[in-house]
C-alpha cells in the first residue's frame, strides 16, 4: 500500500511540475487547454478500451469524445490565431488591428475585453480600415444607451434590449435582453409587450396563440430560443416552425437560418430545393451569407440545375462585401473557365482579395499562379512566399481540421522541390530535404521517396 501511495504521490508531482513547465512556457490560458486536451486524450482512449467488445457502444463513445475534442482543438487554434493577430496589430496592419479588436470583443483566443476592442477598433478606423469606424460607433453607441436605459427610459430599454438580443456593440446574452425588454414593458412599450407576452406563452403555455401572432418579431426570437435552449428546452423541430412563421413574414435572418435548416436536415427533413427556395429570399434581401450559400447551390447543382453563370452572380454579390470564401470560390470559376471565359486577371484580383484574408487556399493558388506564370509574370519569389503563407495557415487549421493534412503535405511538398531546384531562393538541398520529411509527416508518400532518393544519393557519394 505504502509502495502504491508512493507512485501515485510520484505521478502527482511529475503531472504539477509539467503544469508549471507549460504555464511559464505558453502561459496559463494556453496550458490549461493542453491539459485538458491530455486528459481528453486519455479519456478517449481509455473509453476506447473500455467499450471494444460493444461496437455500438464505441461509435457512441468515440462520437461523443470528438465532438470535446474539437471544442478543444478549436480554443487552441483560437489563441495561436490570436498571439499571430496581435503581433501584426502592434507592427501597424489595420486587418489585424480589427481582427485583434473583434477577437477582444467575442472573447476569441482570449478573455473578453470591451475597452481592449474599443481601442483597437480605433487604431484601425484611424487607418480608415473598412467596418472598423462602424463598430466603433456601435459600442459608443451601447454605452449611450446603456447609460440612458438605466435612468428609466422605456425606448431606451427596448433598444438596449435588441442590442443584446442581437450582439449590437455589446456580446450577444439572451439573459440580459430579456430583462431589458421586460423593464420596457413594465412601462407600456408596446413592442417590448409583445415579446415578452409570446416568451412568457412559451414558458407557461397560458395565452392563445393568436397573441403570439402579434408578435413578429417574438417569432425570430423564439425560433433561436428553441435552437440554442434558452429559455426554454432545446427543440430544432420547433425553432424551424418558428423560424418558418417568421420567414414567411419576409424577416430575412429568419429566411436564411430556414435554408440552413433544410440544407443541413437540423429540425426539418433535408430537403435542397426547400433550401435553395429560403436561401434565394434571404439574398434578394441582401443577405451576405445566404448570397454566398445560393452560389454554391448553383455551383454544385444543388435544389437547382447547375448554373455556374447562376453561381458567378451570388458569389460576386457576397465577394463584393468581403467574404473570403466567395472571393476564392469566384476567383476559381474565372481561373478554371467554368460557365464563364478563363480571365486570369480576375482570378488573381480575387484570389488576392481572399489571400489578403488569410485564406489557405487562396494563398495557395496565388502561389501556383506566380509559379506557372498565369496570368502573372512568371516570378518564384512570389511564389515561394505565397506558398509559405499557405503552409504556415494550414498549420493553423490543422489543429481543428483534418482536411487541412493532405493540402499542407502538397505546399510543404512544393517548397521542398523549390528548394531543391533553387527556384525563388538558393539551390539548398538541406532546406529541401527539411521540407520533404515536414511533407512526409503529413503522410506524403511523394515526400518520402523523394527522401529516399536524396539519401541514396548521398550514401553514394560518400561510398565513393
């Protein structure tokens, strides 16, 4: 017993000192993720063990495990994005500044810190970086609200209320908009009145349903109440009848969570043409994210025929406002002349535009471009440091995406040859060979032959 108590003491002081290790070498946030990413780990396998003679039990179990395991990976790529985002803040880049100061906002990578984002917000709208002036009106203009809504006045309250209820300057808490909404009604704001009569229907089940319709508004928030559990029980089934009310009633957030819905069969039965159907309502009503969605749903021939003139149309409209996704997705139909004539020179704005956004992909393919010579003087420079930008983003993303593995084996792979071939830097086969085994640790099985054979030839050389 005594022995016993020993090694357990031993494995104690081993696990606290290792604790203390990684708190002084990536701080405390951080170690604690890694810990309890271990523990997860361990837990995982353990459970894996456990349950190997019951099949249907294991796929439980190993579901049930990833899903914590993402939620980890995710909060780990969060502070790894959020020591790179404000590295770049400091030296001046004005994306950065508001990245940095949205990540302060939402609590991203790091504890939430309003003050923190107010005053990066403003060194970006100091460089005139699009957005960053209207966010920081948006929390002034929370503060102000705020302030007035605490002196007892009942617009005020209710405006305070939608701020919260929809994230305006402030975090989005459905606890606080309640309250607010509820002090606006107590002195006969009729619109507050309406809301809170159809979330008290929901919990007390009480008035008629007619009340309820009164509520249009009520039919938005009750439908994401039912989505997210609050309030009341988790119910995708009923969110979608209530995002369906509310949709019908042309509120367009409302249009485009009903695609999602039916896109994705959460609540509904899957059903595309239905998707395609709410996502094309929401767009025509200026909808960033649902323009981005319909082009992809004529792009993929999904609920629709396949129209990639159709597709070049919604993902333009969503480029056009910054989404990074469609300014790639765009670039690629241009560069692969799908449905439309190869433009070179469109592709490279677009996929700049996306690259400039940190997106892997578009960085990638920046770096084919400048490497083949399309639509680009040939330069391998350019191209090398395209690449490199791709690579060190999909280190990023690998943390939480697996996908991420077989394209960050390809960049590494390509950067390897280019040093192999001194194409953008000086011929250095040892720079190369470092590139290979990074690529061949991804599971490259080009990278590893292509190791091999560097070995092979310097045996020879030295058995000569």
């Amino acid at each position: 017993m005594k022995i016993l108590l020993n090694v357990i003491m031993r494995i104690c002081l081993i696990f606290i000192a290792s604790y203390l290790v990684l708190i002084l070498l990536y701080g405390f946030n951080m170690a604690n993720v890694m810990v309890t990413n271990f523990w997860q780990q361990f837990k995982y396998e353990a459970g894996k063990m456990y349950y190997s003679s019951d099949v249907e039990k294991l796929e439980k179990w190993k579901k049930k495990e990833t899903g914590k395991e993402d939620k980890i990976a995710f909060k780990m790529t969060d502070m790894a994005h959020f020591k790179q985002i404000k590295k770049s803040a400091k030296a001046g880049d004005a994306a950065s500044q508001n990245k940095l100061a949205s990540m302060y906002y939402t609590g991203q990578g790091v504890k939430q810190n309003y003050a923190e984002a107010l005053k990066w917000y403003e060194k970006a709208a100091e460089q005139d970086f699009a957005g960053a002036q209207e966010a920081v009106d948006a929390i002034m203009l929370f503060d102000q609200t705020k302030n007035s809504a605490k002196t007892g006045d009942a617009e005020s309250q209710f405006k305070l209320a939608e701020m919260y209820f929809y994230g305006k300057g402030v975090k989005q808490d459905y606890a606080e908009a309640v309250k607010w909404y509820e002090k606006a009604a107590e002195q006969g704001h009729v619109k507050a009145k309406k809301i809170t009569d159809a979330v008290l229907f929901e919990q007390t089940r009480k008035t008629t349903e007619s009340q309820i319709r009164l509520a249009e508004d009520g039919q938005m928030r009750l439908a994401e109440m039912y989505y997210y559990g609050i309030g009341v029980e988790n119910n995708h089934a009923e969110a979608a009848a209530w995002y369906k009310k509310a949709a019908e009633q042309g509120v367009v957030d409302a249009q485009y969570a009903l695609g999602e819905m039916y896109y994705n069969g959460d609540g509904v039965e899957e059903n595309t043409e239905e998707a395609f159907k709410w996502y094309k309502k929401a767009a025509e009503q200026e909808h960033v994210a649902a323009q981005y969605a319909l082009g992809g749903m004529y792009y993929e021939g999904k609920g629709t025929p396949q129209n990639y003139a159709g597709a070049v149309n919604w993902y333009k409209k969503a480029a056009e406002q910054g989404v990074a996704d469609a300014q790639y997705a765009l670039a690629g139909i241009y560069y692969n002349a799908l449905g439309v004539i190869r433009d070179y020179d469109k592709a490279l704005y677009w996929y700049q535009k996306a690259a400039e956004q940190r997106l892997a992909g578009a960085q990638y393919a920046l770096g084919e471009m400048y490497y083949l010579g399309k639509g680009v003087k040939q330069d391998y420079a350019e191209a090398m440091k395209w690449y490199k930008e791709a690579e060190n983003q999909w280190l990023i993303d690998l943390e939480y995406a697996q996908s991420a593995r077989e394209k960050l084996a390809d960049v590494q792979y390509i950067i390897g040859t280019m040093y192999y071939l001194g194409e953008g830097a000086d011929q250095n086969n040892i720079e190369a060979i470092n590139w290979y085994q990074k690529a061949a640790e991804q599971g490259s099985a080009e990278a590893q032959k292509k190791l091999d054979e560097l070995y092979d030839y310097d045996m020879m050389k030295e058995f000569k």
